[in-house]
C-alpha cells in the first residue's frame, strides 16, 4: 500500500485528501518506483478546479505529473529511452499521471535518469517546466542573435525559458514583479516590470525590434505587447491564453485546440538532464511542503508566491 493524493471534488484545496492505495507488481514494460520528491505545477490547481472540464466521473481524481525516485520493481521488457532500467536506479519521471504519491508504477518510457548532481526535489521539479520551455523556444525558433520576449519570466516555465534561451544564444528581455529582478538579471535576462506601460518600456530597451514573444501569463496585456512588437506571428507563442489562436499566434499545451508537442516534449527530457547535471541549467526552488501538507502547497502556487518551483515530500 502508498500513500496517495486525490482530488475528491470540484473546488480549491479543501476538495485534496490522502488516501491509502494499493501498489500493483509491474507488468510488461512497466516499472515501479519509491517517490522521493513530487513537482507540483498550476496545471495540477486547475484540473480539480474546474477550469479544464468538470466531468464528475473523472473523480476522485489522482494528481500530478512528474517525480522523481528510486526504481523499487522492473517488469519485463522495460526499457527506458536511455536503456534497460534496473532496480536501484535514480531516476526522474515524466511524464505521468498521479505523481502525487509515495510510490507509483509507470511505464519505463517515462524514465529518465537522475544526474547525480541534483538533488530529489531540483529532479522533481525539472521536467514539466524545461520541456514546456523547450516546446515554446522550438515553436518560435528562437536561436541565436535574437530578442526574445517573455512574459511572466519569473515563474516555473519562465526561469526554464530564460535560461534555454540564454543557452541558444538569444537576448532575452523579461516581464516580472519588481522583487524578481535581480534573479533574472543573474540568470542573463533584461528585466522589466509588467503593468502599465510595458510596452513603451520594452521598446526603449530593444529599439530594434523583438523577434520573437514567449507568453507564459494570458493576459490580453501580454498578448498585445507581443502582436504589438513582434512582426512575425508565427514567432509568437503562448501556453496560456487558449482563445489567443484567432490572433494568427501559436497555441501550445493540453488546452482546446492547443499543439501538444508531445514529441518535442518527450524529447527534450533528456538534454534538460544533462543541462541540470552540469550546471548549466539551474531549478530555482520555492518551497517544500511534506505530502500531508498538500493543500497549503496548493494555496502557495495558487498565492502566486512561491518564488520558485514547489516540491512535494512523500
Ligand atoms: N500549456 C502548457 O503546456 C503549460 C505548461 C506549463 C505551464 N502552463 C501554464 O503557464 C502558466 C505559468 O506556469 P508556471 O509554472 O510558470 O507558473 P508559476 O511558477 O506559478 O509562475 C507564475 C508567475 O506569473 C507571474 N505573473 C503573475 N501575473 C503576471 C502578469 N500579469 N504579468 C507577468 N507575470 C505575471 C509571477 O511573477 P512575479 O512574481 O514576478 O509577479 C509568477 O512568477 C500557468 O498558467 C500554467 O498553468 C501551461
């Protein structure tokens, strides 16, 4: 038996309970393992929230889409897409469903291993953010000599998105709070404070023009700076705003009508890894909260106030 979460209703936090689940053997091309940490991201608020569908067969609902932890049982073939998986092994796991969890059991395709360099919660909290901000550099070919903007640089994805772009050779200016501006500024970034008058600030800094916009935030202020600054629709994306495809601009996520970029994503697993494991991509923590204490984890990330990526501890 493990200790599961699960989302019993429709609501906010309250609606979270722990609950006691069997553990099943691993069958074919299957694996299990023991949890160590457990990244919690927005979109595991917004599934019991309500806000991507309330279909109350969908309850209760387990939560929460990567982890990382110690291979406990292989079943037959399982292989992983860096080779046969043993028991003993580190490893992170992404993507899956019901990450919140003390163990769980999943296919080895979603196995990847864990440098020695990171620790369990920086492993945990890597992969959802660093694929997404792989998905939107790819989609928007943001490479080098560009300017990139990216809105809400200081969350999850952004600090990902700031710092591949750095690695590819991009200037990246960045719209964030004002108490995150030194943090972006290591990281490369120009930042910007968003709000009234953003746009007149990102053209004094970049008289030349942007390339390409990053939209982690849905705000029609960030979707309007971008279309205002940025002549090339296609170079514009957003994984936040999903009525913004009538705008001619990229869509990307699980939302309606959305690109998934399932491979993009599954690919870019392992290069995040070995950026962590050398150190040239860094997971900027918030806070760790003990599985029992999910609910105020959720109210944190739903707070906007992590400052960094939130970690689960089974
Ligand atoms: N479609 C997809 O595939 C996909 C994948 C991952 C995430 N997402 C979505 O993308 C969004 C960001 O995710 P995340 O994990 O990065 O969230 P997060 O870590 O909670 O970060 C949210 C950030 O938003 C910033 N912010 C709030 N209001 C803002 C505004 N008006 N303008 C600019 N920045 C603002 C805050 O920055 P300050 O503290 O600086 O104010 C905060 O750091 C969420 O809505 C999430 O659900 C979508």
């Amino acid at each position: 038996m493990t200790t599961a979460v699960v989302a019993t209703s429709f609501g906010g936090p309250e609606s979270l309970e722990l609950v006691e689940t069997e553990v099943p053997a691993p069958g074919p091309g299957k694996v299990a393992i023991s949890v160590l940490a457990i990244g919690v991201n927005p979109i595991d608020l917004k599934l019991y929230g309500g806000q991507m569908g309330n279909d109350p067969g969908s309850l209760p609902m387990r939560l929460g889409f990567e982890a990382a932890g110690v291979v406990t049982a292989v079943g037959p073939d399982a292989n992983g897409p860096e080779g046969p998986v043993s028991v003993g092994d580190e490893v992170i796991v992404f993507r899956i469903s019901g990450a919140y969890a003390g163990d769980v059991v999943v296919p080895a395709s979603a196995l990847v291993r864990k440098p020695v360099s990171l620790d369990w919660p920086q492993a945990a909290g890597l992969m959802l953010t660093g694929a997404t901000a792989v998905h939107l550099l790819t989609a928007t070919d943001v490479g080098e000599g560009d300017t990139v903007l990216i809105h809400g640089a200081s969350g999850g994805v952004g600090l990902m998105a700031v710092q591949l772009a750095g690695l590819r050779g991009a200037r990246v200016i960045a719209t964030a709070s004002e108490h995150r501006h030194g943090l972006l500024e290591e990281l490369g970034a120009e930042p910007v404070t968003y709000g009234d008058g953003l746009l007149g600030r990102v053209q004094a800094l970049a008289p030349d023009g942007i390339d390409a916009a990053l939209d982690l935030i849905g705000s029609d202020e960030a979707l309007e700076t971008s279309l205002a600054l940025v002549a090339d629709r296609d170079r514009i994306a957003t994984i936040a705003n999903f009525s913004a495809g009538s705008a001619g601009i990229k869509v990307l996520g699980g939302g309606p009508g959305a690109d998934p970029g399932e491979e993009i994503r599954a690919g870019a697993r392992v290069p995040l890894a070995r950026h962590a494991g050398d150190g040239s991509l860094v997971v900027h923590l918030g806070a760790t909260f003990p599985l029992d204490e999910v609910a105020d984890a959720h109210r944190l990330v739903a707070a906007g106030k992590a400052n960094g990526k939130v970690i689960l501890l089974p």
